[in-house]
C-alpha cells in the first residue's frame, strides 16, 4: 500500500501558491549566488559578472525551471536546483548562507562548478549547524557526504570543526560584513554599549523548549543589574543595541523587555541605539567606550576591529550546555583579561575597571595575546574575497 506524506503535497502546493512567479528560465551568468538572502552583501564584490540568484526560501518560483525539475527523478527540491543551475551555467556557486545542507551537497552534483561558501555568522554549539551536522552523521552510519570546493571562515580555529563533516578547502577571511564597513573614530569613551540578543518566541535547546523569560533573562538580568551599579558609580551612559531595526515589527517588544528588566531593579530604562542598517551596528561599537555582550558575532567582530570588549559567555553554563563559551570551538580559560563564562559581579568589574583604564598602546599588546587572528581574522575591504572571485573566474 502506498504511503501518501499529505503534509508534503500541502507544502509544495503552498510554495506553487503562493511564491512569485517567473515565467523566463534565468539568464547564463559566471556567477550564482545561492540563497537570496543576505545577496546585497554578495553583489557589493561580484556586481562586475552581473551575478544571477537563486532564491531557495519559497518566495520565487521560477515556473519553466519547475515543470522541468518535474521529469527528473528524485528528490524534487534537489531536481529544481539541479535545473536552475544547468540554465545558468555558471562557474562559480557563491552563498553567504553557511547553514544550508541543500548548499553542502551541490558539488557532488556539479563537480565541474566552483562553490564557495563564506561564513556568515559565529556558531555555537546548539541552535546551530554543528548540531545539525552531527545529527546527520549519526544518520547517516559516518558517512560523508558533503562537499565544498572553498569556505571562506572567521578563523582557523572554526575550521577544525568543519572538517569533521565538510570536505573542503579552508581560508580564513574574516566576516565579509565586518570587513566591509570602514573603521570609524571613538566618539562616547565614557558609554558602555550592550548588543542585544533578544528573540521572540519560544527557542528549543538541545531537546528543551525555553521561553525568552527561560532562555534569555537568567544572564541578561545579572548583567544588566551590573552594568546598572557600574554606571552609576562610574558616571558612564549605557546604550543598548537591540537585535531588531527600528521598522522591525517586533522591535516594541524587545524594548519592553529591556524596560521592564531595568524596572525590577529600580532603575531607570537605558536608551536605545536607532538601528537603521547593518552599518548602524558597526558605527555604535566603534563609537563606545567599551563593547558588552554574551556571544553574538558582533562582539567578536567588535574585538577583530580593536574595540574595548567584554564577552560575558555564561550561557552555556546557566543552561547546562557546552558550546557557548569564549572562543568556541577553541579552547579557552573560562575567565580572561575581557571574558568571562561564569555569571561573577567582583569578575566583571575587574574586566570593566581594566577596559576603562588601560592605555591604547597596552590594550592592542593584550588584545593580541588574548583574542588570536586564528579566531576572528580582519581583512579591511575583504581584498581576499575579491582576488579569490577574480583568479577563478579569469
């Protein structure tokens, strides 16, 4: 009797629904770029080969492309890509999405291509791909079965942990967004800017479905209760820089959070930086007198760039988990000159009382022991991304 998987028949009608339609196969181009998302970034270094995309999340459905999958056997989506690529014809496959698997298995297909992938964000443990990748080769009895031609990572020290399920070759470039956005002149020396990592909705954890109250305000409330005592004390300004821009739907709640945790500490909300762009970021951790956070990718891009930085990294502990320290998947001390992974008021106002007092010229010597290029490299202008797309496709 043949198995009907109802809830896949409704999936694909809801994608043939309700997607734009294209009614042209697309265009040859030396370049495809892989997932539309995040492509602005991409056309910025590859706009010269007049790239072609390939949207991958459901909201374009290109129609010739789609009847002609239809007579390959196999998986469907997998047909529909395969199609899409042969009408381009491209030389080189480029995302900037690092955590699609769909991405990870093209060169197997089309290994007469060049794919490239850049690292787009820092990875943890668990919610991300390493998690994910894992899980596949449990499934999968250690097989393996992706392939990269190149990945473009943060650092070595990432890289390590790629290749125990990525068969590729690895350089270090950096973030392609960070590297792009130029340094900007200390403005606030005396302004601690915390960058949010607020989310909606319930976040699942290594099997475990945890609220924001769950997930987020164990180590946010201690760190903003000490960030509160320290500026007051201290005579410093804190800003916060919320995770969502300020057209962003969502972003009148991440502001009540933010309120109604600084209000059960009898203190008054600290402002909030207006986020316009990606730049916006850069511009406010440029500006501060120090960087505060847990482990978003901004605070170690802050740190590739020479910012003043601490990482209070204790997630990982607070919810039981590895894979959200200091410099993971590296091995680290879990307290530093500007770290620390455990929640310690007396430590973090050591680290404070150090970043607002050391001289520039004793901050970059301690900066380069502490935080190593194998970490977070910084390629200004990405002149790496841009040689690499040129001798390939020259």
């Amino acid at each position: 009797m043949i198995k009907i998987n109802y809830r896949k028949i409704l999936r694909y009608l809801n994608f043939f629904l309700f997607s734009k339609k294209i009614w042209h196969y697309p265009r040859k181009s030396k370049i495809l770029i892989f997932d539309a998302e995040s492509k602005e970034f991409l056309l910025e270094y590859t706009k010269s080969w007049n790239p072609e995309i390939l949207e991958v999340r459901g909201k374009i459905l290109n129609i010739p492309v789609f009847f002609s999958s239809l007579l390959i056997n196999g998986n469907k989506i997998n047909a529909y890509l395969d199609t899409y690529i042969s009408k381009v014809s491209p030389k080189l496959i480029i995302t900037f999405i690092d955590n699609n698997q769909k991405f990870y298995q093209l060169k197997n297909r089309h290994k007469n291509i060049t794919t490239l992938l850049l690292q787009n964000g820092w990875r943890s443990y668990y919610r991300d791909i390493f998690e994910l990748l894992d899980k596949k080769k449990i499934l999968a009895l250690n097989k393996p079965e992706y392939k990269i031609d190149y990945m473009m990572l943060f650092g070595k020290i990432v890289s390590f942990e790629y290749k125990k399920h990525i068969d590729s070759s690895f350089l270090s470039i950096g973030s392609l967004k960070n590297n792009h956005v130029p340094i900007t002149a200390k403005s606030y020396l005396d302004t601690i800017v915390f960058i949010s990592q607020w989310e909606e909705g319930i976040i699942e954890v290594n099997g475990k479905y945890l609220s924001q109250n769950e997930y987020g305000k164990p180590i946010d409330k201690p760190i903003h209760n000490f960030l509160s005592e320290y500026s007051k004390k201290n005579n410093k300004r804190i800003l916060i820089l919320p995770r969502k821009n300020k057209n962003d739907p969502t972003r009148k709640n991440e502001e009540k959070y933010y309120e109604e945790l600084y209000k059960s500490f009898n203190d008054k909300t600290p402002q909030f930086i207006n986020k316009t762009s990606f730049h916006s970021s850069y511009q406010a951790i440029d500006s501060a007198g120090v960087v505060v956070g847990i482990d978003s990718t901004l605070l170690y891009e802050s740190l590739s760039r020479g910012n003043r930085t601490s990482i209070f990294s204790a997630r990982g502990n607070l919810l039981g988990v590895h894979g959200f320290s200091y410099g993971w998947p590296g091995k680290f001390s879990p307290k530093g000159l500007f770290w620390s992974d455990h929640i310690n008021k007396e430590y973090f106002y050591k680290i404070f009382n150090y970043l607002f007092s050391v001289s520039d010229n004793q901050w970059k010597i301690d900066l380069n022991i502490h935080f190593p290029k194998e970490l977070m490299f910084y390629d200004p202008g990405n002149k790496i991304l841009k040689n690499f797309i040129k001798s390939t496709l020259n």
